[in-house]
C-alpha cells in the first residue's frame, strides 16, 4: 500500500509543480489592472493546484497525516528541476544537498 501511495503522491507534487511552473508565467505578465489575473497561465495553474489538492485529500482520507504531509515536500524537487529546465535558474550545492536530505526524510517516513 505504502508503494501505491508514494506513486500517487508523486503524481500529486509534480501536478503541484507544473502549476507552480504556470503561476511563474503567468505572473510575468501581470499589470496594474485586476484582469490581468485573467490569464491562460494563471488559469492553469490555479487548476493544476486544485487537482493536486484534490487528490491529496484523498490520499489523507485514508492514510496517516503524519506519513502524507511529509511526501509533499516531493513538491521542491520538482519546483527546482523545472526552474532549472524551464527558467534557467541555477542549481548549486545548497540545493542538492537540501534535495538528498529531503529524500532521506521521505525514506525515513514511508519505511
């Protein structure tokens, strides 16, 4: 069960992620006046998150608070490699040695 719960949540953050990856779009073109809020690439990550919420309630209906909270964490790996990818941003020793102990962490709960 826990394998199926680390797959389904996977998918959940990186849902997560790529709405995260839309909300940075988008917000490249926000101006003074509210409709600019109005845009596909805000749209789409408000949806994204939604799905991703959606889904982590149901994963927290039938499993330990204290086993999926922490699986959301997936959330940053996937942030950073899609910054990296799509945004170009820089990936330096922080980050990586904040990724392995983020992945210690998720192994230390789920086992």
């Amino acid at each position: 069960m826990k394998i199926l719960l680390l797959i389904i949540m996977l998918a959940s953050t990186v849902i997560a992620a790529v709405g995260s990856l839309f909300l940075k779009k988008g917000a490249a073109n926000l101006k003074k006046n509210i409709m600019s809020f109005f845009n596909w690439n805000i749209i789409g990550g408000i949806v994204l998150y939604c799905i991703a919420s959606i889904v982590y309630l149901l994963l927290l209906k039938n499993n330990d608070l204290s086993v999926v909270f922490p699986l959301t964490s997936l959330t940053y790996i996937w942030v950073l490699i899609i910054s990296h990818r799509y945004f170009k941003e820089n990936i330096n020793k922080v980050n990586i040695i904040a990724i392995v102990l983020i992945m210690i962490g998720i192994a230390m709960v789920t086992l």
